[in-house]
C-alpha cells in the first residue's frame, strides 16, 4: 500500500540535467522573431555608421569667416605736382616734402580684412585736409612772359583714398605666405593755389600779377600685386609684412610699397611699417605727381 509522499510522486522521474521543455514541434515564430531582430539590429549599425560618418569633423578656423579692422597713424612726407589751369596757360605748383604734421588739419586712416581659408577681401581708406603751405609755382605757356620770378605762392589739399581689393593665398608654409591680390585705388583730390609774382616782361616793364586758381581730380585705378608675411620667430609672433603693387587708369601709373615689422598677440597685431605711395598723371591732369612715403603705426583687431 502506498504511503501519502509516494501516491503524489510522479510515475518516471527525469534526471535534472536531462530536463527539457517541450515546443510544439514546428512553430515559424521564434525564427521570425529572430530574424526580425537580425534585420532590426543591421538597420540600426547602418544607420548609426552613416551618422558618424556625415557628423562634421572638428571645426577648422580656417574655414569660418575672420574679421580684422585696423586703425592706423600714417606720417609720410607729401610732395608732388599739381597743375591748374589759367585763362592764356597754366601753373605749376611744387609742394613739399614738407612736415605731415605741421600742415595736416585733420585726418581718418583705417583698414579692414575678411578672410576664408586662402580668400581673403580688403579696405582701406584714408581722408586728409592740409592747410596752407608754401609751393614752388612755375607758370607754363608763357602765361606771364619769360622773365617771369616767384615772389610767394601758397596751395591747400585734401584727399580721400579708397581701395578695394582681393586676393589669394598661392603660397604658405611654416616660413609665412604669399597672397596674389588685385584690386581697385581711388584718389579724390581738390586743392587751390594762391600766388603773387613780381615779373618783368621782354621789353623791360615789371608787373605783379595775382594768382587764384583751384582744381580737382578723381582717379580710378586698378592694381595687382602680392601682400604677405614672413615669420622671424619660431612661435611665429615676430614677423616681418610686405605688400607691393603696380597698376594704372585714370593716371599714367601708381604704385605703392609696405614693409616693416610685427607682433602679434591674442586679440590682434601691432606692427610698425614704411610705406610708400605714388601717382604719376598726364600733362593735362590736375596730379601731375604725387608721392606720400613715411613710417605707419597699426594696431590690428581680429575677431
């Protein structure tokens, strides 16, 4: 007769590690549900190697837009030739070199750059109004006779100077770089001459003519050149800028030259420059020369 613990044993007891569960034998949804999560989990690897892949890369800053303005002091010796026309001729009138400072009565000079990667875009601007100072003044055609003697003569001018150009870099290194620019120089100039003569003519007679003339003369030209910097110090902080450029239009032919030495810092540069500027006009322009050379002082802000 059976005890109470064996009427409840089960018939054949299974090892416990020979112990299984049982599936029906063919059902499609495990390999379905399997197959579905392969698919699910390929689609997500895709995705996520496509993401990484289109994800920008570290942002180089020489591939964003950066600005720099520059204010800067320009004290050049100013000298020239201005021609202005009289009723019977005309007169010449020498200026200078004369002291930048002395005579100049007011002035705005500064400089911006935009630059992307090789490209860059640049301005300048400069406005000057001179006082009086004394010239040399010739008369020409015979306007006065040819006994003709300066006694005192005296010009006013003002200015304004805008240029507009371009440029790229064809060459860098770990030495500096060379950038091609060309561009565009406009040169406004408006200036007047007051002069007395005591002359005498052929026959002998002495008179003392007056001289009140003024003149002005806008000028477009187009330029090309290079512009750059050469590294002095390894940290690349002391460096040595240049620019040069020829060209030509409205005047027979301009040219203008910088060189000088730099620092740079953080924020910005301060550089310390030699520049030099001239325009050279036809025989029937108010400009007939006019050069502007002397030492500049710049502070450069970048952002």
């Amino acid at each position: 007769m059976l005890t109470q613990s064996q009427r409840f044993r089960p018939a054949i007891e299974w090892p416990q590690a020979a112990r299984v569960v049982v599936s029906p034998p063919y059902s499609k949804e495990p390999v379905m549900i399997r197959c579905a999560r392969s698919i699910a989990s390929l689609f997500v690897a895709v995705f996520c190697t496509q993401a990484f892949a289109t994800a920008p890369d570290t942002v180089d800053a020489s591939d964003q837009w950066q600005f720099a303005i520059t204010p800067y002091l320009w004290l050049p010796n100013v000298s020239g030739t201005l021609r202005f026309s009289l009723p019977g001729g005309g007169a010449d009138a020498s200026t200078g070199p004369y002291d930048y400072l002395q005579h100049l009565q007011f002035v705005i000079m500064l400089q911006g750059e935009a630059r992307k990667g090789d490209w860059s875009l640049f301005a300048d601007s400069i406005y000057l109004d001179f006082g009086r100072h004394d010239s040399s003044v010739n008369a020409t055609n015979g306007l006065l006779g040819g006994g003709d003697t300066q006694r005192s003569a005296e010009t006013t001018f003002r200015g304004v100077l805008v240029q507009l150009g371009g440029g790229r870099t064809v060459l860098h290194g770990t030495w500096g770089n060379v950038d091609a620019i060309v561009g565009m120089r406009y040169l406004g100039v408006r200036s007047t001459l007051d002069a007395s003569f005591t002359a005498s003519s052929n026959s002998g007679t002495t008179v003392s003519p007056e001289i009140h003339a003024s003149g002005e003369q806008n000028i477009f030209d187009g330029f090309a050149g290079v512009r750059g910097h050469v590294l002095v110090t390894d940290d690349g902080r002391w460096y040595v800028p240049y620019y040069i450029d020829v060209g030509g239009g409205s005047s027979r032919f301009t040219w203008q030259a910088m060189t000088g030495v730099g620092y740079a810092m953080k924020w910005g540069d301060v550089s310390l420059t030699y520049r030099y500027l001239a325009f050279y006009g036809s025989s029937d322009q108010l400009v007939q020369t006019l050069r502007f050379n002397g030492p500049s002082v710049n502070v450069t802000i970048r952002f």
